[in-house]
C-alpha cells in the first residue's frame, strides 16, 4: 500500500490564509478599476497624455491605458484618478516605450 505524504497541518494551513502580507505589500503601486474611474496608487509621473492613451511611470513598469474620452480628473500626492471609458490596461518594460 502506498504512503500518504502528508503537508502542513490543516490548522496551520488555515492561519496561512489569514496572515499578514508581506511588509513592503502596500507600498506597492495598484490600479483600481470601477465603473468609468480608474484610480493609479504609486504613480511617480504622467509620461504621455492623450484623449485615447495616457502612459504613467509607477516605478519597475510603466502602464498605458487606452480607452475613450481618458481625462485626468485629479492627482493628489502618488494617487492619479482617471475618467473615462477603459478599453484596455497594458504593463510595458520601465526602460521605454513602443
């Protein structure tokens, strides 16, 4: 008969689910997307603006954004908030662009 191999215990198992983060997790940059806003937390600048395409640094990559009507509603600290209709997200190489 073959051996079951055992993992973790399933207690530990279930604390692992309910950890905390790693401790650099909310620095982070983040992208929340919501209806006709995307908001951009960790934005370090706005490298390209136009009403079909809005490019941002935030740090290891950069991110273009391509949608209908983009307009940069607010920008407050590192928080850039976007309106508009997104069509689609896309994460680029932080060296350069197409």
């Amino acid at each position: 008969m073959k051996k079951k191999t055992q993992g973790p215990p399933l207690l530990e198992t279930i604390k692992s689910w309910f950890a905390q983060p790693a401790a650099d997790f909310y620095r982070r940059p983040t992208v929340y997307i919501c209806g006709g806003q995307t908001e951009l937390q960790g934005c370090r600048a706005v490298l390209e603006l136009e009403e079909n395409r809005i490019l941002v640094d935030m740090g290891r990559r950069r991110l273009a954004l391509y949608g209908d009507g983009l307009v940069l509603s607010s920008l407050n600290g590192r928080v850039l908030l976007v309106r508009g209709t997104l069509l689609k997200a896309e994460f680029l190489s932080g060296e350069g662009t197409r």
